[in-house]
C-alpha cells in the first residue's frame, strides 16, 4: 500500500529548491511513500493545487495564472489536504511566528528556520506543548544542516542520560577561518585574517557582510536551540556572546567599508594566535551549553591534540560529553550548504511519514 503524505513549501530559495529536487528524483523511484506538493509560495506569488508538478514549478510559479502570495490561502489549502507537511524554506520571523496556528490546524512543520527555535521564550513553549498533539514539528536543519545533531541530543535526552556539557564549531564560516588562521600545522606559511576573510566571502562562505558571522549571533541562535532541547532555559539576551568584530568597526554602514578596514586589525588578531601558539594551541570560535550556568560563545584556546584542532575546511565539529559519554560523543561533518541542509529537511518529512502513515 502506498502512503501520500501532502508537502506546502513556503520559500522555495536555494534551500527549498535543492529540497523540492531531492523530493522529485525521490518521486522518480519506487517507494512505499509518495509525496503530493500541493503549494509553492515565495514571497510574491504562489501556486495552488494537488499533485504540482515538480519539473515546471519554477516557471509555474512566474506564469500569469500563479497567484499573489498570500499564506493564510496557502495554510487553508494545505490544511485541506491532510496529512501535510507545511516545509518552511525561509529565515523569516514573522512566518515562524504562524507555528502554533498550523498546529492548531493539524498541519506538520519542517524548517531549518532558527527564529522560532531561539527567539522567544514563549513561543518556543507554545510550538513544544502543541507538538505532543498529532501535528509534529521537526526543525533538525537549524543547527548543523544535515548532520545527525538535535536527534542525538534528543535520544540521549529521552533515554534519561545526563548532560554533562555540548561543545562545538556551529558555524561553517568561522570553522573556515580559524582552521586556515590558526592551524596545527607547523610548515604552513602564516596568513592575515583579513585576507582570509576577503577569501572567505569571495568564495560565499560569508554573509554578504562577514560581520554577521563574526558577531556570533548564528551560533548563539544554535547553542540556545541546544540548550533548550537539552531542557535549560536558555536565551538569546542572556547569553554571553563574544563578538570578534573590532569595536572600532561594527559602525561602518557597508560591508564594503569594513573589509577595507579590516587590515588595520591583522595585528590584534596575530598577537591572540601567536598567544595560542605559545601554549601550543589552536584558537576556535566555539559554543558551550553547560547545564551548570556557564553557556557561552565564545573564541577559545584548544590544545593541538583536541579533535577541534585537527578540523579541516569549514566543516562542523560536535561534542556531547555526558553521563554515559565521558569520552565525548563526536559528530563532524558539512553543517553548511543547500544539499545537506535539504537532506535534513528531507529526513524530517520522512521521521513524519514514518509516523503518520504508521497510524494508518
């Protein structure tokens, strides 16, 4: 017997592409699931139906009989075709802010969409007590991309073993820097920060302006998620952020105006690696969840034989230290990138089929 389970994809970008992708070449092999996209919205135009068509919704979508985004219509649609998976694709606050009443009206949520996971409290609260109902929200992408990170944290949770600290490297532009800026390897000729930066955002490993990755704000919005899966009470507005942006340059309006800038500070930041050299250690932008009070986010000192030392390129690093752990439980992989965030995402929409169709 073969299982439909119904998708609405809200922001179609270069992740929900990649996702509706991965969901096409899925529908082109036989399986014992079949997905029906009944939505497609971006923000200015929508298309509504059953069973749309994957090879042409990107010209569908721009054709004149798409409709004008309007994401109320598109919740009614979908709730209208149950079971259905609402997959929001978007960073957006405002549409996170809609969780709650999707799951009043019997629709799944799966996003990579940190805001509703690390911003307010309450709402954090509200989308958790009205998931235990039969809506289900899955939100693995939002730390870590595709890596196994918020359903291991939740398994060892829910098994009832004890947390004893979660350390890592969340973010793929930092883990890029740091790995090429302060390295293990003895033989490899110094590099500037700044032109390790100027390289990274040349390459698109940054925001369009590298002080939104340095600020450190992305990975206080994962270490709060982590935190609040792990059961603490965690919060953006008390959790201690080091930002390595200069003071001196977090004013400039254009990204453009603190590149050009940013040479002036080779020297702050050769003097904290030759420091960390001394003491034969690497420096890491890491986050801390430490149950005892002591989350942070923050540039650390690591010791040349710590795993996060030997990281290479951009890729993500995770250690659970626990009860049962003592010898931290290590994931490492690409916690970055339209493939692997859709992977994700994928795999959520599956753990749903898995449950829903099971009830059928």
């Amino acid at each position: 017997m073969v299982f439909t389970l119904n998708l609405a994809i809200v922001g179609p970008g270069l992740v929900g592409s990649e996702f509706l992708a991965q969901i096409a070449a899925h529908q082109a092999r036989s399986a014992s699931v079949r997905f029906s996209v009944v939505a497609i919205a971006n923000s200015r135009r929508m298309v509504l139906g059953s069973g749309l068509p994957l090879a042409s919704w990107k010209s569908d979508l721009t054709a004149p009989s798409a409709a004008a985004a309007d994401l109320s219509k598109l919740v009614e649609h979908a709730a209208s075709h149950s079971p259905c998976v609402v997959v929001d694709c978007t960073s957006n606050e405002s549409v996170a802010n809609q969780y709650p009443a999707w799951l009043d009206r019997g629709l799944h949520v799966v996003t990579p969409n940190k805001k509703a996971f690390s911003g307010d409290a309450g709402l954090w609260a509200q989308i958790q007590e009205k998931s235990k109902g039969k809506a289900r929200v899955f939100h693995e992408s939002t730390v870590g991309a595709g890596l196994p990170i918020l359903s291991t944290l939740k398994h060892l949770v829910e098994t009832g073993d004890e947390i004893i600290k979660i350390e890592g490297i969340f973010s793929g532009t930092l883990s890029y820097i740091f790995n090429n800026f302060s390295s293990t390897d003895a033989s490899a000729a110094p590099q500037k920060f700044s032109d390790i930066v100027s390289v990274a955002k040349e390459n698109g490993y940054t925001e369009p302006d590298p002080r939104d990755d340095l600020n450190g704000m992305d990975v206080a919005r994962k270490v709060v998620i982590l935190g609040r899966v792990a059961g603490l009470n965690l919060d953006l507005s008390t959790l201690p952020v080091e930002n390595i942006v200069p003071a001196e340059l977090r004013s400039f309006a254009s990204a453009d105006e603190f590149m050009s800038k940013l040479p002036g500070f080779d020297a702050h930041f050769s003097e904290l690696n030759e420091a960390a050299k001394r003491e034969g250690a690497v420096l890491r932008y890491v986050g801390v969840v430490d149950p005892k009070g002591n989350s942070s986010v923050k540039l650390i000192k690591y010791s040349a034989s710590h795993p996060f030392a030997s990281l290479k390129g951009s890729d993500n690093i995770i250690a659970f230290t626990t009860k049962r752990f003592p010898n931290p439980l290590i994931i490492q992989g690409a916690g970055a990138g339209a493939a692997v965030t859709a992977f994700g995402m994928f795999s959520d929409v599956l753990k749903i089929a898995a449950q829903v169709g099971y009830g059928q």
